[in-house]
C-alpha cells in the first residue's frame, strides 16, 4: 500500500464507517493522522485510500465541439419495405 502519509491533508470524497456505524472520516473532510489511526484500528485503510484517491481523480469535463452527423440518418436495405 502507499505511504499513508501522504493522505494528511487530502479531502475525503465520502463517509467513512466502521461495522459498528461509527463516523471514521465524513466527506469533505480533510484526511489526518486521527482519521488513519480511526481507520486503520476498524480495519478500512484501503477504502480510507479509495476515498482520498477519489479526491485526487476529479474527472475533466471538456465541452463537445461543433455537432457533426456522420453518414446516413436511416440506413437503407435494412427495413422490410
């Protein structure tokens, strides 16, 4: 797994909870060695990392061009006639 300090800092994109229902790190939150003790204690590092990669990964919205229609609106010889 990767260095888990380098999660200090990094926002959380979700909730996080233990099996018991307990809060370890809500969405938003920023990620600290508190938030890495709790998780590590109930056994979810890994989905502690999920949620800060999660951060990391914002996707890019890029707008689409001028709308060109390619080839025919209704192929022909495919419809019974």
């Amino acid at each position: 797994m990767s260095d888990l300090g380098t999660l200090i800092g990094t926002p959380s994109k979700i909730s996080l909870f233990d099996e018991q229902g307990n809060l370890i790190v809500k969405e938003g939150e920023i990620i600290t060695i508190g938030v890495i003790d709790r998780a590590s204690d109930a056994g979810r590092l890994g989905d502690l990392v999920l949620a800060s990669l999660a951060a990391e990964a914002e996707p890019e919205i890029e707008r689409a061009g001028e709308y060109v229609e390619i080839g025919e609106e209704e192929p022909t010889g495919v419809h019974p006639e």
